[in-house]
C-alpha cells in the first residue's frame, strides 16, 4: 500500500494514470481525495474481492477518477504507458 508521504512526492498532476497493485482498504486515497486533481485516472487493484469491495465501499462507485479491478502483478492486463505512475 502506498504512505501517504509517498503520495505526496508523486506529484499527480491532471491527465495523469495511476495504477495501485495492492490498494488495501483504500483508505488512502479516501484520505487524499481533495488533493487529486481532475481530470485523472486512477486503477486501484487488489488480490482479494473483500479488500477490493471495502475499497469500493471506501471512496464510493460515483467518483469518475477511480476504478477497481481484481488482479495480481502475475496477471497483469493494463497496458503501461509514458503517462502511468
């Protein structure tokens, strides 16, 4: 899971993508939700339904800059790009 000082220090700008591998509880980005900009695309992922459920349950299905998928690192379906952090 990403600190929140870690956070800070990516510097996420707008237009931006952003993949989480192991995004927990997402309490995190529920924490930092005023300091993300718009328009950004954020992917928060994880191994286990539960942990990914709470996430949704967490930040909410409403906000348009995330999204929530079930996967590992093993298992990697997202293309990367030069704009991926």
């Amino acid at each position: 899971m990403v600190s929140l000082a870690c956070l800070k220090q990516c510097e996420i700008t707008e237009n931006m993508n952003i993949l989480e591998i192991g995004c927990g509880s997402g309490a995190l980005w529920k924490e930092s939700l005023a300091r993300i900009p718009n328009p950004v695309s954020i992917t928060l992922s994880d191994i286990s339904r539960g942990m990914l459920r709470d996430t949704q349950r967490e930040i909410g299905t409403k906000d348009s800059r995330f999204s929530f998928r079930l996967l590992t690192a093993i298992k990697f379906p997202i293309q990367m790009s030069s704009s991926t952090l």
